[in-house]
C-alpha cells in the first residue's frame, strides 16, 4: 500500500521529531492487523451494510485489545491543544506529504501563498508553475473513544475531525476568490484503521450545513493561550466510507498536472 511507502519515507523524521513524546504502541507503524482493518472498515465498509464494532472484533484478531488498550490510552490523556505547537506538528505532516509527492510522483506540491493565510495551506503546481489545486493536511492520532455516546456513529469511522467554522470561513473563500479544485487529506493513525483518507471541498460543503453534524467539544488547557477567533470548539466529523484512498489522490493530481 502506498501509505507503507509513505511511513516508510517519513519515519526517520518522525522519530526524531517525537523523540521525547510518549506515542501509542503502534503509532506510525503498519502491521497486517491495520491492513486486515483497513479492508473491514473501510475497503469493504459501506454505511448501507455498516460493520459495527462487536462484529468487527468476531472477526479481526487482535482488534478487542486493541480496543481495551486504545481506550485506556486515550481516555486517560487528552491534547491539551497548545497553539504554537499544533501549527508546528501540522507542518511537519504537510512536509513530509509535500516531500513525498515530490520524491515519488514528481508532483510540484509547495506550501501556500503567504500572503493568503485562509487559503488552504498546501497548493500543487503544473508544469507551467500554475496552481491546478489546492490541499491541506489534517493528522488523526487519537480516536473518539465516546463517539457511539455523543454522536451516535462508532469511534474508527466518526473521529475525523474538521473545525467548523474554520471550514465555513474557508469554504466562503473557495467559492469566492479560488477557482481550483481543493482536497482535505486526513492522515488517520488509530490503533487500528490507518491510512490517508481525502474529501474534497465540495464533500465538505454539502453535509458541514446540516446542523446534526456539529459537535462542541470539551475546552482544552491550552484554549486560553488562543484569540476567541481561532479558538475553534464545534467539530465536524467527516463520513469516512464517502472518502477516496491516497492512490486516488495521486492519480487525480497526475492527471491534472500536465
């Protein structure tokens, strides 16, 4: 899978990067248990014939600890959302995707105008230098325990997150002033589904209105550090089963290049 090939590229910077931080057993790791997952709640998944959890664990080997692991771990410490550090983590990720792109697939990906800090943080160039898209990077470590109780949807498929009226602002904008498509990629590193997952912007702008998908968090430590203008509490998650897989990704970037 090219999400394998992705850790493998990024781990040397990954472990020198979180060198002091205290990571889930299998974070940023790949093992046939996340592929057997990847294929049950996703490849296979539909929200018609939707596997719930109990039937999952009958059939994955290793998934009830996990879960019983993966609860106690994360339940237990929450991110404290301190500002300054969140930026810096999320530009790791965007690098390393950027990076990629560049090494692998000779896509010309690069960071965004500066000068537009609301535009999407990534942009990929043609071979004329124009902008043919846009993309953001969005990393998922820890997934929502509580998501059956507070959302009604299950944790590994209702624990990718997009701040909401981050979104809204944002999607004004590409309506307004970007005229290029725009992609979200979710980098998903639970215990047990892993993989990078994309929506497009048009996904995004036709279920962020329906107010049965916003959800207000709990306040962090590190909230009182932020303006109110980019504190950002309510959260969509987003449909999982509806996203397309990082190959996908990649063949619609290559075919729009030139």
């Amino acid at each position: 899978m090219l999400y394998e090939e992705l850790l493998e590229f990024a781990k040397p910077r990954l472990c020198e990067y979180f060198k002091n931080v205290k990571l889930f057993d299998n974070q940023f790791c790949w093992e046939p248990f996340n592929l057997q997952c990847y294929k049950d709640m996703f490849q296979s998944n539909t929200y018609e014939n939707f596997k719930v959890v109990k039937s999952l664990k009958g059939k994955i080997p290793d998934l009830a600890p996990t879960c019983k692991s993966c609860g106690s771990y994360f339940m237990e410490k929450r991110n404290k959302s301190m500002v300054h550090y969140d930026i810096q983590m999320g530009k790791q990720f965007e690098d390393i995707i950027m990076d990629f792109l560049k090494e692998k697939f000779k896509i010309n990906a690069v960071r965004g105008d500066n000068k537009n800090k609301k535009y999407p943080d990534c942009m990929i160039l043609g071979s004329d230098k124009g902008i043919v898209a846009y993309f953001e990077v969005k990393y998922h470590a820890a997934p929502f325990i509580s998501a059956i109780q507070k959302i009604n949807r299950y944790c590994y498929e209702g624990s990718i997150t997009l701040d909401y009226k981050k979104i809204i602002k944002q999607l004004e904008i590409i309506d307004s002033d970007i005229e290029r498509p725009v992609f979200y990629l979710h980098w998903v590193d639970f215990p047990c589904l892993k993989g990078i997952f994309f929506e497009t912007s048009e996904q995004v702008k036709d279920y962020i209105y329906n107010p049965d998908a916003i959800f207000e968090r709990e306040k962090r430590a590190g909230d009182a550090a932020k303006t109110p203008q980019s504190t950002y509490l309510h959260k969509i998650y987003s449909p999982l089963l509806h996203m397309g897989t990082f190959e996908e990704f990649i063949e619609i970037i290559k075919s729009m290049k030139g």
